[in-house]
C-alpha cells in the first residue's frame, strides 16, 4: 500500500503546499505522480522540479497564465481537461482535492470513477452534490477520506466504532475574529480585518467563511454526508483555542475528543497515511501539545444572532435538493464581491439570504444542474450587487 501515489489538485494553494510539505518529510510514504493549479505557474514550476511528477496541469484562466504556463511546464495539459487528466491518472493511488470553491466537483468525480481514494480537503464539492458523489464512492467501493480539521477528528474518533452506537457529532469552531464582537462592530467590519483568523492561517476564501461561520456550517452539511448522520444530530460548539477539533457522543454517554495544536499537516497526514501513525517528532511540522494548553482550554455556546450565514446555510442543507449548490454559488461571489470593497460584511448574508429566496429548487439534481444552479446562484448575487438590491 505505501509508498502511496498521490496526484495534488491545487498544489500551490494552503492545503496543496502543506500536503507537499507532508510528502517532503515522508518519503518512503509518499510519492508526488501529478500536480493542478490554476495561475501560480511560478511555484508550480518549483513544485515541478522538485518532486517530478508525471502529469502536471494547469487550468489558466487568462491567456498570459496559458502562456507563461506553456514556457515554463512542458508537455502541461491545460483547461479542465487537465485537472480531470491529473484525477484519473492511471499511475495515482490517491487524489488529494485541495482546489478552492465549485471546481472540484467534476475532477473528483472523474477520480471516484477511476477508482481512486479520495482525501477531500474542498468542502464545497460534498456541500453541493453530497447526495452524487457519496453514492458514486458506494458505487466504486472507494473511500472518501477527510482533510478538513474537524471531519478528520470526527473520522478519528470514529475509527473502530458503529454508526448506530452515535448519539450526536460536535463540531468544534474557533469563532473567527468576530467571535466576541458586538454586532455594531460587526456592521463596520474592514476586509483586513476578516482576514484576519485567530487562529488558523488558510486561503481568502475559507478565511472570510470562517468569519461569517459560514464555513462552519457548510462542515454541517459535509459531516451529514460524510458520516451519513441526520442533522438533528449535528451540533456545534465553540473552542477558541483551536485545540479540539471535534468530538462524538456515543449512545452509552461516552465522549471521544481529538486534540492537538492547530495545523492542516496533521489532518492532511492522517489522511493520507490512515492506518499508520508515523512519528512526526524530529520533522518540524507538529508542535506537542502541552498540558497547561490543555489546562486552560474553553468551550462556549455559539451566538446564532451574530452569524446569520450560519442559519441560512444550515437551513439550506436540511432543505438538500439544490439549495446547497445555489448556497455554494451565492456565498463564492458574495465573498468575492465583499473582498472587492463591493459589499459590506453583514452584505455577505443579505446576498445569501436574496439568492436563496429567489432559488426555484430541483429535488434530485444530477451534476450538470448542479454546477447550473451553482452559476445561476453566482450570477444573481452579482446582478443583485450591481442593481444595489442588497
Ligand atoms: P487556496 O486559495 O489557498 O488554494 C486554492 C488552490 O486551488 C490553489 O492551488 C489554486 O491555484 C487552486 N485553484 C483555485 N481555483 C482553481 C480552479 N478553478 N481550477 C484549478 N485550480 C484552482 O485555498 P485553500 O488551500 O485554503 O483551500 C482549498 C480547499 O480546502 C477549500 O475548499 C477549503 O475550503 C478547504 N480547506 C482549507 C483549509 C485550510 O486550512 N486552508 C482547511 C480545511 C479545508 P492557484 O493558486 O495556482 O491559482
Ligand atoms: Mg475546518
């Protein structure tokens, strides 16, 4: 099974660099067969000398990116075409999804159809079509394993246990820098300052969904699918010091919690070297936790009337259908268009909220509509923008 074989989409992003980050110290784990992004062609090129991949893909966007992309990666596959090449590729054993936002849908899919293990770190792709690629890993008998922090300790917990024997799953957030805020403050929140996590460091976009909750809700919707638990049985729980990262309830009362400072390589690890628990002391990439932080950590209750993303999108994951693709549409340019200065912080909810009551649902929406409603729902929010109808 090892040295596993592991094609990286979106290498050059926070989740990608840290998964070549755990491949770099892990060598006789891990081997690098193919590597996507999307404009970064400088790092991708380093990335490219460095670990020598079969198959490298760039998807620019722009005709400089194709260019410059052209010149500095021979033999590069552009466009999609080249990020489901990288997902499908025969030599791979595992496809790492660290794309951000709607582009990891199809990739995935591709991957799953390959028959590839998937280590799913783009939420985006279970909270709009949960109901497609849960049923095509059932189909091909292959695992979907989790990156993203809370699903991974959840996933520990879990290992060895039955699903029925689950009373309730605890998702743990931080509360983002807002956490305390009054909602004055709120109101005249800056983008600097919702950039600005306490305590975990990630892309713009997940950063900004972290400060509007609104990322804590969609690891509701992908925690009903992953785990294949209803979402009365879900709840959320704060700890600011980021330090436990989830926890499971069982029906006999017992609590299982994992616990370790804050970082993706130990997820991103546990993900791709599941069964083994290789020593990670001597390789600089995870701090011990101490007992004095475990001494003094915190739990509170979430502030609902704070977060009205949090509402609005876990109301759209219990309505299921496509509404999570239009959540996802609406919520991907809502933040684009507050990160332009275009909106305010408390707009990021009000486009969310008019996307999804202009949203005519489809019960069992199949791929194709899926990315529709998503572009429909991403179109209205900046028609709704551009018209200061929010
Ligand atoms: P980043 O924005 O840092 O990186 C995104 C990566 O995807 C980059 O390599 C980027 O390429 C590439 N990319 C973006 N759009 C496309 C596209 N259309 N086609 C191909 N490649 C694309 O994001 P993060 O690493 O922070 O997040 C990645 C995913 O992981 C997100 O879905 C996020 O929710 C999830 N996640 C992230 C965590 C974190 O700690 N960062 C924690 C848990 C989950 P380029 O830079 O070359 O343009
Ligand atoms: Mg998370």
């Amino acid at each position: 099974q090892f040295p596993k074989r592991i094609a990286l989409l979106g290498s050059t992003g926070s989740i990608g660099r840290q998964t070549l980050d755990i491949v770099r110290s892990f060598p006789d784990l891990f081997e690098v067969v193919a590597l996507a992004a999307r404009s970064n062609v400088q790092l991708l090129a380093e990335q490219v000398q460095e670990f020598r991949p079969s198959l490298v893909a760039c998807l620019a966007d722009t005709p400089e990116v194709e260019r410059q992309a052209c010149e500095l990666l021979p033999g590069v596959v552009l466009g999609e075409q080249g990020l489901l090449a990288v997902a499908t590729l025969a030599e791979a054993d595992v496809l790492v999804t660290a794309t951000s936002g709607l582009m990891g849908l199809r990739p995935t899919l591709a991957a799953i159809n390959a028959g590839k293990s998937i280590a799913l770190a783009n939420k985006e792709t279970l909270v709009m079509a949960g109901h497609i690629v849960m049923e095509a890993a059932r189909q091909n008998n292959v695992s979907i394993v989790p990156v993203d922090s809370e699903h991974s300790a959840l996933w520990q917990c879990l290992h060895g246990e039955r699903t029925e024997d689950i009373r309730k799953l605890i998702l743990t957030a931080s509360g983002g820098p807002f956490r305390t805020a009054s909602l004055e403050e709120i109101q005249a929140v800056t983008v600097e300052q919702a950039l600005a996590h306490p305590t975990w460091r990630m892309g713009q976009k997940i950063t900004i969904d972290s400060a509007t909750l609104m990322n804590k809700a969609l690891e509701v919707i992908e925690a009903h699918w992953l785990f294949d638990i209803p979402y009365e049985q879900i709840e959320v729980v704060i700890q600011p010091e980021s330090i436990v990262h989830s926890m499971v309830e069982f029906q006999d009362g017992s609590i299982k919690m994992q616990a370790s400072l804050p970082t993706m390589h130990l997820p991103i690890l546990h993900a791709l070297s599941y069964p083994l628990r290789p020593n990670t002391a001597d390789k600089g990439l995870i701090r011990e936790l101490s007992w004095p932080q475990v001494a003094q950590l915190h739990f509170e209750e979430l502030a609902l009337e704070r977060f009205p993303c949090f509402c609005l999108a876990v109301e759209a994951g219990r309505r299921g259908g496509s509404y999570p693709a239009a959540l996802v549409g609406a919520d991907e340019e809502a933040v684009a268009l507050f990160l332009e200065g275009r909106i305010d912080f408390p707009g990021i909810a009000r486009v969310i909220e008019q996307v999804l009551e202009r949203h005519d649902p489809i019960a069992q929406p199949d791929v194709a509509t899926t990315l529709e409603v998503c572009d429909w729902a991403r179109k209205m929010a900046l028609d709704l923008c551009t018209q200061k109808l929010v």
